[in-house]
C-alpha cells in the first residue's frame, strides 16, 4: 500500500488556507481600503482648503492649526467608546454609522465663517468619525492570524497615501475649477464634493460588510471553520490581557500609545502642512501644489507594502518600526535644508512621507500580540486615541511656531525630532513579544 507522506498534508492544508485567505482578502480589504481613502480625505482635506480659506475668512495660522488639531480632542473622548460598542453591535451597522455622519458634517464644513465655526465643526466632526480606524484594525483581527495580519494591514493602510495621490491632484483641481461657482468658493466646494464618496460608501456598508466569519454568506462551513480554527488558536495566549480594566494598568498599552503618539506627530505634521511646504519650495498655482504632493505619497505606497512585507517575512517587527521611523524623521528634517529647491524638497518630503507612512502597518500588529477579546477592542480604541492627540499637537505647534518665526522649519524639526524618538522607544519592547 502507499503511504502519504505527512509533509504532502502540510502542503496541501497550506494551499488551502491560502485560497480561504485570497478569497476573504478579495472580499473586504478593497472595499475598507476605499472607505479609508475617503475618510482620510474628509479628515485632512482642510490642508488644501487652507490655500484659499485662510485669506477668505482671514484666519490666521495659529486659527487654522488649532481648528485642524482640535479634530482629535473629540476624536480622543469618543474613541474607546465607540470601538467597545462596535465590539459588541457589530462592524456593519457602527462602521456605516460613522462614516454617513462624518461625510454630512464633513460637507457643513462649507458654511463656517468664523473661528468659532470653524473649533466646532472640526470637533463634531472628530467624534463622528472616532472608532473608524481602530474599529477596522480590530475588525481584520477577526478575520486574520497575527502571521498574515502586517499585510493586511498594510493593504488597508495604503489608504492614506493612496488619499493623498487621489486627493492632492483631485483638490487642487477642485480649488482651481470651482472658484466662484454658483457664488461658492473653491474651498466650499472642496468639502462639499469631497464627502460624497464617504456618504455612498457609508450607505453601502450597510448592505456588503459581514460581522464576522459566521456571518459571511460566501464563505462554505469548511472555510469558515479553517478561519475560525486559526483565529481560535492565535489568540490563545495566557500572555494575553483579557479585561477592560486591564488595559488600562498595562505599561505596555501605554508604551505603544507613546510609539504610536510619536508616529502620528509626523503623520498630521506631513498630511496638514505638505501643501503648504510644496508651495513653500516655489510653486505657486494650486494644481501644480496637488500634482506635486502626490508623489511623496505614491512613494509612501511602494515603502509600506515593501515593509510590511518584509517584516511578516522575517517575522520581525522592532526594527521594521525604529528604522522607518528614523527614516521619516531624517527626510523632514532635511526638507528644511532644500526647501527652496523644488525637486530637493520633494525628494526630502518623499524620503520623510516614505518612512512615516511604512510604520503603521508594523506597528498595528503589537496590540493583538499582548490583548484580545474585548480589551483588544478597548486597548486598540486607546492607543489609537491616544497617538491620535499629535493630530492636535502637531498643527497647532506648527501653526503656532509659523507665526513666531514666519517660517514651517521650526515645526518640521519638532516633527522629525518626535520620529527619531519614537524609533528609540519601539526598541524597548520585548523582541520576543512584538516579533512573536
């Protein structure tokens, strides 16, 4: 009689979870990755209204760097909440929720004429959309096994670079086109036609996004327990917190809320003032500004798939993070040196955009490595809402010193000094922890 040989079983089980997992992936990451190009979008899209806003209504740009950060304040209080609540109604429901109401108020933004307006909006607007990204990183963890998770997020996270391509060239087309339609400002109708794709996708939630594994109509009984079996056994850890309450006392939760805080200094620092330091380095009409910022974000793309892979591959982690990081914060700081040279400049911008941008992916796959259940839903909520704070500090700071100095340099160095930080605290994490 033959015999099969064990390692055959392997091999023929490893092809199978791959096919199970290409048809999941092909199912819900293109969908989550338009519905974050357009939530990103919505979220920064103020950097471009700020070439004509601010003359318009004469904001100065401590108003506009204020406004612009005080989106995180309501993004933080509602954040934990929100992701704890989508725990337990559901993704599909909370996930279309948040974006429908952020896409309306997102639009209201058209109408402020004064600062006060303009604080309100931005807060309102930061609670509608608070548990967005936290809600859909811990939604893939129901769905993917740490091992494949980096990618994953990766193929999510590609939306904020992606936003920037789409958005740059798409904004200052809008800004230059729409100037004085129907009475409008160009700036007016940016946020108006730019919430659109939010609203429909929103509505389309509701009727594509499955809960979860036993809710997915087009998966087979086979395929749903190949997915549930190893789900089941990647977060069996006894290493693991469990409880809400938990979190909270974890050193390590706020050690990677620090990391985390550190990488989204230079993320906000890039996405609200990138504009301006384009037409900082000499260029001067508003779709020349859109086509140009597009570029540091397309190399943004290629440098977080090639990370993120890298790093599932190697099944490490650590310096992944620390060498991007640092990576992000050397071309910042360099983009001070050539900024009156157009092509240095984006060359520095592309170098700092690159290794900011390639350390999300990595670094969302530390919390499911120390939580699970309902604290990674409370712990995941908090560190997001908490390195979400930089999107107040970082434009604010920068506006502010802008003012003083009459120059984005001093900003620039403060954002590529908290990259450089951020590197050195994700070496303090265990190796064993983060890589396993």
């Amino acid at each position: 009689m033959s015999a099969i040989h064990p390692s055959s079983l392997t091999g023929e089980h490893a092809r199978l979870e791959d096919a199970i997992y290409t048809k999941v992936t092909l199912r819900l990451l293109p969908f989550l990755f338009l519905c974050y190009v357009a939530a990103y979008l919505d979220r920064v899209n103020v950097g471009f209204a700020k070439l004509q806003m601010l003359n318009d209504l004469q904001f100065s740009e401590t108003v506009y760097g204020l406004g612009a950060g005080i989106f995180f304040i309501g993004y933080f209080l509602f954040e934990v909440p929100s992701n704890v609540i989508m725990h337990r109604v559901g993704a599909r429901v909370w996930i279309a929720r948040i974006m429908i109401t952020w896409s309306i108020l997102s639009a209201a933004t058209m109408f402020v004429t004064t600062p006060a307006m303009f604080y309100v909006i931005r807060f309102l607007l930061g609670v509608a959309e608070a548990g967005f990204f936290p809600g859909i990183v811990l939604y893939l963890t129901y769905w993917f096994p740490a091992s494949r998770r980096g990618r994953m997020n990766a193929l999510f996270m590609i939306g904020i670079p992606v936003a920037g391509i789409v958005g740059g060239p798409l904004s200052g087309w809008i800004l230059k086109a729409f100037t004085d339609v129907h009475g409008w400002h160009g700036w007016q109708w940016l946020f108006l036609l730019e919430a659109i794709p939010s609203l429909v996708l929103g509505i389309m939630c509701l009727f594509y996004l499955p809960n979860g594994i036993r809710a997915s109509h087009w998966l087979s009984e086979e395929e749903k327990q190949v997915l549930e079996e190893n789900i089941a056994q990647d977060g069996g850890s006894t290493a693991k917190t469990h409880s809400v309450a938990g979190v909270f006392s974890n050193p390590r939760v706020w050690l990677m809320a620090g990391i985390y805080f550190c990488c989204m200094m230079g993320l906000y620092g890039i996405s609200f003032y990138l504009p301006t330091l384009v037409k900082a380095s000499g260029v001067k009409d508003a779709l020349d500004v859109g086509l140009l910022t597009a570029i540091p974000y397309t190399c943004g793309v290629i440098a977080t798939l090639l990370v993120a892979r890298s790093a599932d591959r190697m099944r490490e982690r650590r310096w992944h993070f620390a060498i991007a990081s640092a990576l992000g914060g050397i071309g910042l700081y360099l983009s001070t040196i050539y900024g009156h040279n157009v092509v240095l400049a984006l060359c520095a911008l592309s170098l700092g955009t690159a290794g900011m941008l390639s350390t999300m992916p990595v670094f969302w796959t530390y919390p499911s490595a120390i939580l699970s259940g309902t604290a990674a839903a409370a712990g995941i909520g908090l560190i997001n809402s908490v390195g979400n704070l930089a999107g107040f500090v970082s434009p604010s700071i920068v506006g502010w010193l802008k003012d003083v100095t009459n120059s984005t340099n001093a900003g620039m160095y403060f954002v590529a000094g908290a990259l450089v930080l951020g590197a050195l605290l994700a070496l303090l994490q265990p190796r064993e922890l983060v890589n396993r």
